[in-house]
C-alpha cells in the first residue's frame, strides 16, 4: 500500500494525470489480481451507474410523489462534491468513495431530471438517449484510432474546462447578488451555442477518460484505479448529462 | 409507449451494449502505437511550469 500511495493526481477527476513514480509501476510490481483491467473498469463503471440511477429514481418518484425532494436535491449535490474530493485528492480511497459518490448524485440528478421532466416532458428520456449515445461514439471512435488524444488535446481540454469551471463559478457568486451571466441561460442563438459548446467539451472529456483508464490498465496500475478510472467516466458523463439536459430545455422553451 | 421513448430507449440500449462489449477490448495498434501519445506519468501541472520555466 505505500507504494500506492505514491500517486498522485491533479485536478478535476475527468482529466487525472499522474506523476512519474506509481503510474510506471509495471504488473510485475503486483499480484494479478491487484492489476487494474479494462473489463474491470467497464463493470465498475456499471455498477456506479446502477447505483446512481437506482437512488435517481428514488428520488424522481418522491417528487412525484409530491414530497419535498429539496434536501436530496442540495444533499446529494453537497455530499457527492465531498465524495469527489475524497476520491480525487485520496485516490486510494476510490473503491469506497466513488459508490457513494454515485449514489449521491443519483438523489441529485433525479430531483434535477424529475423538475425537467415535469416542464418538458420526455426530455429526459432524449437526454439519457444522447448521453449514452456519445458515450458510445466517442469510444468506438476512440478505439478504432479516429480520435487522437494528444498532449495539446488535454492542454486544449483542460483550458476549455477550466474556463467553464470560471465562468459558471462567477455565475454561482453573482447569483447570491441577485444577477447572473446572461447568456449562460438564455434560450437565445448565443445561449444555445454557448451550451453546444459545453456539451463538445464535456463529450471530449470522454475522450481523455478512455485514453487513461486503455492506459493505464496497459500499464498494469494497481487495481483501485479501476474505480477511480469509473469514477471520472461517471463524472463526466454526469457533467455531459447535465449540459445535454440543459441544452434541450433551451431548445424546447422556443417552441 | 411512443415514438420518443422507443427510439430514445433503443438509443439506450444499444449504446450501453456497445460500451459494455467493446469497452473490454483493447484499443486498436493504430491508437495504441503512436509516438505522440498523452504521456500520463507526467502532470500537466508539472508540464506547464518546466515549459514556464524554460520560457
């Protein structure tokens, strides 16, 4: 385990980078069984999404209910953003964290897509629908070689993520004075473009994931990276969910 | 059930399929042999400041 302790991530966790020492550990260095997998990934990655959908709909059908979902709404928001924190800055952590991290922004994401729902009804199920969809592209596209990620890629990623990350925080505080960035929800040309754009670099963010978790697993990394390589995948197909949600209210709110 | 839910719903289905069955292969060698791969080892932080450095 101190071994494992040895690496060590930077920032947000759908764009992990390692530092030298553990990620060049070779499979020789662990048992099989410690060795993180492709297959491994790919079912953990299940199993969070499971997970997140089973306490989404929990929480879909207590606002239908007509329950008061505003405590699983800012709890799981507020819980799940710790949880990603444990996971990114204590990746060892990461087959403990990212379950609940899943189960949490399941109360989330369902409170969010019930109030969606209830405005513009069968958005969700298109959100859902595109979401996996571009999951699906981008890794066919990824492993037949068609996209290339490459060190001015992540840079150009990062950038671009950061800069919303900027944007959408100024917004959060220019909330609490009762103002906002126009564009961000306007429903206009310039709010829809504004959302294709985010929705591109969140889908791209796909990109990157796979591009770790093919390398690392390649690599032989040690096995809780299976989940801490799920949990960015899960992180942004939630953030790409989210942006594709947003995205079609704006759309439907012309009609 | 209607048209929305239909399509959107085999969208689902088949898209998971798709990340559930290929998602467990390795990428082909044209992705995995190339020379300008993201080099993971190194942080992008790290990165930056030599290359601020060397500037």
């Amino acid at each position: 385990m101190a071994r494992h302790r040895a690496l060590q991530m930077f920032g947000r966790s759908g764009n992990p980078a390692f530092r030298s020492k553990a990620f060049t550990q070779r499979s020789s260095d662990f048992s099989t069984s410690e060795v993180m997998t492709l297959s491994g990934t790919v079912n953990k990655t299940g199993f969070y999404l499971l997970l997140c959908f089973m306490t989404a709909a929990w929480t879909w059908n207590q606002l239908y209910s007509g329950a008061d979902v505003g405590i699983y709404l800012w709890g799981g928001l507020g819980g799940g953003l710790i949880a990603a924190l444990v996971t990114i800055f204590k990746p060892t952590l990461a087959p403990y964290s990212a379950p609940i991290y899943a189960l949490l922004e399941g109360f989330m994401i369902g409170g969010i897509s019930a109030i969606f729902e209830s405005m513009y009804p069968g958005i969700v199920i298109q959100a859902v629908g595109l979401t996996f969809g571009t999951l699906a592209t981008l890794l066919m596209a990824y492993k037949t070689g068609l996209i290339k990620p490459t060190e001015n890629f992540r840079l150009m990623l990062f950038a671009a993520t950061g800069g919303i990350a900027l944007l959408y925080l100024v917004n959060f505080i220019m909330m609490f004075f009762g103002s906002s960035i126009g564009f961000i929800h306007s429903n206009g040309l310039f709010g829809i473009l504004f959302s294709l754009g985010v929705v591109a670099i969140a889908a791209l963010n796909l990109v990157l994931d796979f591009d770790f978790i093919e390398e690392a697993s390649e690599h032989g990394a040690p096995k809780y990276l299976e989940a801490y390589g799920a949990f960015s995948l899960l992180v942004t197909l939630i953030w790409l969910y989210l942006e594709i949600l947003r995205l079609l209210a704006k759309l439907q709110s012309r009609n | 059930m209607d048209f929305n839910t239909l399509f959107f719903g085999l969208m689902i289905i088949g898209s998971l399929a798709v990340f559930f069955y290929f998602g467990k292969y390795r990428a082909s060698s044209k992705q995995r042999n190339r020379t300008d791969k993201i080099d993971w080892t190194v942080s992008l932080w790290s990165k930056l400041r030599s290359k601020k450095k060397k500037d």
